[in-house]
C-alpha cells in the first residue's frame, strides 16, 4: 500500500523539525565549505606557480652560478700566467672548448687589458675576444672598450659583476656577460688591475623554454632582468623591448618601487597588476639569488578565478543534491522507525564489506535493540582505529626500508665503480646502517689524477630525514669539491648552502681530506667529527692530531680551519663514524677508542678491506647479540706511494 503522509501527525511534526535543523547545517557547511574551497585552490594554483618557478629558477641558478665560478677561475688564470699574445689566444681558444663542454651555453669570452697589462706591454688597448659560430671557435680583436659600461663598472667595483642582457654584435642572440676583474702582482709583490675578462652566456634557451613552459590557468612565465627588461616572455616583440611596467599598465611609480622592494625583501611572493594586454593579472614572482633577475608566473585574473567558481558551482549541486536526499531518508526512517532490525542488519552487512563510514542508526531506549546498535558503533571506531595504526605501522616499516635503499645505493661500493684507482694507494669503504636508518655515510673521488678526495661524515637524526640530508650534504660537497682545492673552503661553502635549507635542523659532523698521490701530503678538515687512526708501516697507531671545528650546518658564516698530516709509502689512515667507538655490549659499555687503536694495531699487514673487516670482526665479538642503534661506517686508504722506476 501507498505511503500516507499526515500533516498533523507526529511522525510528520518529526520530520519536518529535523529538516529544518539540518537546513541551517547544510547552509553554514555549505558557506564555510566554499570558502575554505576557493582559499584551498587559490593556495594550490599559487604552490603550482611555486613549483614551476622553483625548478626552473634552479636550472637558470645552476647556470649562471657555474658561469660564475668559469670567470672567476679563468680570470684568475689569466693574471697568473704571463701569457704572449700567442699563447694568450691559444688559452682562451682552448678554454672555449672545454668549457662548452659541459656549458654549452657559453659562446664566447673576452679578455681586455689595461695600458701597458697587455701581452706586448704597449700602452695602447688590447683586446682579443674568442667566440664559437657554427662548428668552429674564432678570435678577433676588439677594441674601443675603455669607456663601455661593462668595462668601467667592473672596473670600479674590482669584483665580478652581471651585465644587463643584450643582443650580441658578434653573437647575433641574446646573451648576458659575467665580467670579472683581472689581477696581476707588481714588482712590489701587491695586487694591480689588469684588466677585465668577460664570460658571454647564450639566453636563447630561455625564449623556448619559456613558451613551451606548462603553466595553469592560461597563465604564462616572464623573465625579468636586474632592471626589469623584459628579456623571455611567450611575446617575442616584447623581449629587449618593454620592461615591467608593461605588465602593470597605468600604474605609477609607486607601484613598480613597491614591487621591486618586494622582490629583494621578500624573495617570492604574489603582486597583483596587468597584463601587456590591459587585463587584470595576478603576478607570482621570485627572485633568482643568483644574478639578480626576476621569474614571473602571470595569470589573467579572469581565468585565476575560473576554476574557483567551477568548483564552488559544483559544490553547491552536491549540497543541494545532498539535501533533496537527506529529505527523503528522514521521511523514509521516521515512517520507518518499527523496523530498526532491518537498518541495523544493513549496516552489518556493509561493515563486513569494509565499509567503516556506514550509516548505524541510533535507537532510543534500553531494549536489546538499542543495545545492539550501540554495540554496532563501538565496533565500527575499534575497526577504524586498528585499521589506522596498522597502516602507519605498514608506512613507518616502508620509510625505513626507503631510506636504507638510499642510503646503500647511493655511495660507491668500491674504487672500480667511481674509478679513481690506481698503482699509488688502496681503499676500501665500509657500511653498515643501524636498525632505525640514519644519515652516516663515506664518500672517495678524484679531484685529478693526482689528488684523491676522502670523506667521512655523520648527519644527527634518523630516517628518512636524516637520508636525505645525507645524499644533499654528499652532492653539496662532491660539486663545491670540483672548484675549490682547500676543503675549508669547500665546508665553508657547504656550510652556507645547507644551513639555508636546512628546515629540519639536522646538523652533520665530517671529516674530509684531499691527499697528494705524488707525495703522500694531506690537506683536511673537521667539522666536528672524530679524529682518524694514522698505522704506520712499522705498525704504531696513533690518532691523527686533529683540533675539530664545529659542525656543518650549525652557525652561518664560520671558517674552518685547514690542517695537515703527511703518509709515508705503507702508512694506512683509517676513518670512521661514531657508530664504530660508541657500540654498546650488554653491560652497557662502549667499545671506545683504546680497543679501537689495539684492534688496528693488531691487523698486522692486513689491506684496507680486511682492516675493516678485522675491526668489525672484533666489535662483533665485544657487543655479542646487543642490537646495535647507530650506522657503522668506515673507510681505510693505504698509501702507497709512486712507484719506483725499474
């Protein structure tokens, strides 16, 4: 038979007071809903902004940081060396090349001299510039360079200096130049200009990049120089031909000063303005550390809102949707409510499906119905919260796994697989991580034929944390190890560079040495970390008198101290993490430094891999079946020195 509804029955009355209670919710969940929405996509199309703008201020970061560090270190070469003119424009030809090599994106250099600096010692200008076109390298000569802007700013700040990008007169493409200063010493052994040497960097890449760039929302990216030139934009008109007052049209001077406050100030952010073409935009800028310029991701507003509205609009279908059926159900359970057993056998059926969110009706009263459904509740929460804690539990196991993957995979298992070996020295490199993954690790490597690399290091933490700032501090170290040859300079360095992103406030302890081949001489330095164990080949151990400085990632701007230990043909210098001196055995003591010196004065003329091999042997047989919580590792270096010729 029909459903028969009565106005004035109370079944009725019922429903009509519990639509109304649920009226008001569903119109505050629906006004506070579609406001955190809209915030919620705004913040997502703005971190998608970010993310675009991260990666490829980072690429143009890297570029112009290596463009950089080739100036400077060729400029360098260049006041060293007392160079014909022959010989001077052989160097840069073969500069050029090798250079491209790896930064293809230099296409010429510069060297302009001083009266009386040149090659021929006239008083006249010299300037030879070596560019690549085609397949082949030339050099010219330049001239009439005394009183042009590069020349003279570089000259008078005496460092290096970014340029303002143009259109090359040799180079037909946009290009910008990194000048720096050169120096020669006088008769009185003091430090003179000489002149300027100009590093030229092709941009073009960035015109392509740019307008194949995937950006949401109709929106597209902009390249900024120092003085806000427009120098990539989708637009090729607009390049080396508008500035940012094209992206923020009518506005007044005001507006562009507060705008660049902004982007030395702040870094990143988001500044509202127009677009080239008078529409209203929003403009997500950062700031590029380094050389100066400016990322922009511009959206049209009208299109920066769109998908809000989309969304809010859908949103309110479903709550309306949601609504209409609410209304429905409460008449269906009031007229109902004889036939709670049914509902309630439902409601089991979708919980042993795996349906924790289903609907349990709750039955008033004290009979065994309402008992039942309560019970039926009290299931339900027990089920979502075992179900829970295993998952975490399943996800706290598979993060340990990963960060052990890292942490193995990462470092070289021998000399072979980094391919440094060679008749002059033996190394092996130990291993071993805890049970909660951590951040010890090694790490060997030539700087050149002659010099070999040595690391040890300890990152404070565990897991996947404590993984990551590992494998950052390893690459962080490996590159700064490639332009500098005093590894205080390259902790320096490395120091800055990972205290400024460090969020986690993981510091790292290591100890890193570069040993001459040829001599056996050894320059290092400690950040924090435990001193190495010299044997040498008559067999005394002794530490290596080391005095640590504090640890990486700790205090901006410190300079470590650069120190030195010289091997003999035959001596071993064995390194090591504090997971190596601090294991326990179950009386709870540590295995310490003394037991150390003895285990490595007893390996007798062993190689490095069973050195390390006989020390773990021997912190096995101290901590006996006590589980270790702290990585091992180890890495022990015979020197050997050069051959003797037969």
């Amino acid at each position: 038979m029909p459903m028969k509804i009565n106005v004035h029955g109370l079944a009725f009355k019922q429903s009509m007071a519990v639509l109304a209670g649920i009226s008001i919710v569903f119109a505050a969940l629906f006004l506070f809903s579609n406001s955190q929405i809209q915030g919620k996509l705004s913040q997502m199309l703005l971190d998608k902004g970010e993310e675009v703008s991260r990666a490829n201020v980072a690429l143009i970061n890297k570029l112009f940081t290596s463009g950089r560090s080739i100036g400077e270190e060729i400029s360098y070469k260049v006041g060293e060396q007392n160079l014909s003119g022959a010989e001077l424009d052989d160097f840069l030809l073969r500069t050029l090349s090798g250079v491209r090599a790896t930064v293809p994106q230099v296409v010429a250099m510069v060297v302009a001299f001083e009266p009386g600096m040149a090659p021929d010692g006239s008083n006249n200008e010299y300037m030879r510039l070596a560019y690549f076109s085609g397949d082949s390298s030339y050099v010219i000569n330049g001239g009439n360079y005394q009183e042009k802007p590069w020349y003279t700013s570089t000259k008078g700040a005496m460092k290096g200096l970014w340029q303002e990008p143009f259109i090359g007169d040799f180079i037909k493409e946009p290009i910008v130049i990194f000048t720096t200063p050169i120096f020669r010493n006088n008769a009185a052994g003091q430090k003179e200009f000489a002149g300027v040497l100009c590093v030229d960097i092709s941009i073009a890449f960035l015109k392509e990049a740019i307008a194949n760039m995937p950006v949401s929302n109709d929106g597209y990216a902009v390249v900024l120089s120092a003085n806000n030139t427009i120098i990539a934009h989708p637009k090729n008109e607009l390049t080396f031909k508008a500035n940012f007052a094209s992206l923020s049209r009518n506005s007044s001077h005001k507006r562009l000063v507060e705008f660049e406050n902004a982007v030395h100030s702040m870094k990143s952010g988001l500044f509202l303005g127009s677009s080239v073409d008078g529409e209203d935009a929003a403009i997500y800028f950062t700031a590029m550390d380094a050389i100066d310029w400016t990322f922009l991701i511009v959206w049209p507003a009208s299109r920066f809102m769109e998908e809000q509205r989309s969304v809010s609009h859908t949103f309110a279908g479903i709550c309306f949707g949601g609504y209409v059926v609410m209304f429905i159900l409460i008449l269906v359970i009031t007229f109902r409510v004889s036939r709670p057993l049914k509902t309630l056998s439902v409601a089991a059926g979708k919980l042993g499906k795996g349906d924790f969110d289903a609907e349990i009706p709750v039955v008033e009263g004290h009979d065994e119905i309402s008992q039942l459904a309560s019970a039926f509740t009290e299931m339900r929460t027990s089920l979502k919260s075992f179900i829970e804690t295993q998952k975490d539990m399943d996800r706290s196991k598979r993060d340990l796994e990963f960060s052990r993957s890292i942490q193995l995979g990462i470092l070289s298992k021998n000399e072979a697989e980094e391919g440094c070996g060679d008749n002059r020295h033996a190394l092996a490199p130990f291993l071993l991580p805890a049970l909660d993954a951590g951040g010890d690790y090694y790490d060997f490597f030539k700087l050149d034929d002659d010099h070999l690399a040595l690391l040890v290091a300890d990152v404070a933490g565990k897991g996947v944390p404590a993984t990551l700032v590992m494998m950052v501090s390893r690459i962080v170290i490996r590159t700064l190890a490639l332009h500098h040859t005093s590894v205080a300079e390259i902790f320096n360095e490395a120091n800055d560079g990972l205290l400024s992103h460090n969020r986690d406030h993981l510091f790292v302890t290591a100890w890193m040495g570069i040993l001459d081949l040829r001599t056996g001489h050894m320059e290092f330095a400690s950040a924090g970390h435990k001193a190495p164990v010299v044997r040498r080949k008559n067999g005394s151990v002794e530490f290596v008198n080391c005095v640590p400085d504090i640890a990486l990632v700790v205090k901006e701007d410190f300079s470590y101290n650069t120190q030195t230990l010289d091997l003999h043909p035959g001596d071993t210098l064995f390194m090591y993490t504090d997971g190596v001196t601090g294991a326990r055995n179950g009386e709870g003591k540590v295995f310490g430094k003394d037991s150390l010196l003895r285990a490595l004065a007893e390996c007798g003329d062993r190689a490095p891999a069973e050195i390390n091999n006989f020390v773990k042997e021997r912190l096995d047989r101290f901590t006996g079946d006590v589980q270790q919580l702290d990585d091992m590792a180890m890495l022990t270096v015979r020197y050997d020195g050069v051959p003797e010729k037969a």
